[in-house]
C-alpha cells in the first residue's frame, strides 16, 4: 500500500473511529527512529533560542461554516518543511503525522491534526 493510501486510511479513521486512529498511530513505522531524531533536534535547537514550543500558535474559528484554522509554530513548521524535503508530500505527511503523535502523545495527535 502506497503513502497517499495510508494517508488517506489514515485520515478516515480520524474522522470515524478516533480509537483506531489513535491505535494506529502507535504502530512503529520504517525510519521512525531518524524522523524522531530529527525532530527532537529542530525542537531542541527552538528551546535553545528561546522560542516557546507551543503545539498550537494560534487559530481561527470561521464564523460561517465553523472550520478551525489552525496555525502550527515554527519548529512544528521546519520538521515539515524538512520531511518534505526528503519523502514525497504524502509520507512526508504521513511521517509527521506519526512523529508528532510519538512527541505529543496519541490523545493530544488524534484531537488536534487535521
């Protein structure tokens, strides 16, 4: 199964069962040990410039339809940028997605990324 199939399994579950998404992002996944160290290494080198490491910068709620936007801060920023850099745009999504989930916690993961 390609990336943006997973992905996009990935997502459904998201949206219809949260348990099994929260389960499935526990699942380890092949590089997950330099994508975790990559982005402990981008949050480390933001801690060591004094830049808080807020999971959330800011958000906006649209009135009308009630979608959240949300804005992610710079270090969340620059692991994306950088898996982007080294995978295609789906597992680089796919891997941030899990990465995040390791850093933050499955609860934290499951209600917040869209």
């Amino acid at each position: 199964m390609g990336f943006e199939q997973k992905l996009k399994d990935l997502l459904g579950l998201q949206e219809t069962h949260p348990e099994a998404f929260a389960a499935e992002l526990d699942q380890p996944w092949p590089g997950m040990g330099s994508d975790i160290e990559l982005a402990l290494r981008i949050m480390v080198e933001s801690q060591r410039q004094g830049r808080q490491l807020r999971l959330v910068e800011d958000f906006e709620i649209d009135g009308t339809t009630g979608e959240v936007g949300v804005l992610v801060p710079e270090w969340q920023t620059r692991i994306i940028v950088e898996f982007t850099s080294r995978f295609d745009e789906a597992e680089a999504r796919y891997r941030y997605l899990k990465t995040c989930n390791e850093l933050v916690g499955k609860r934290m993961a499951a209600h917040s990324v869209h």
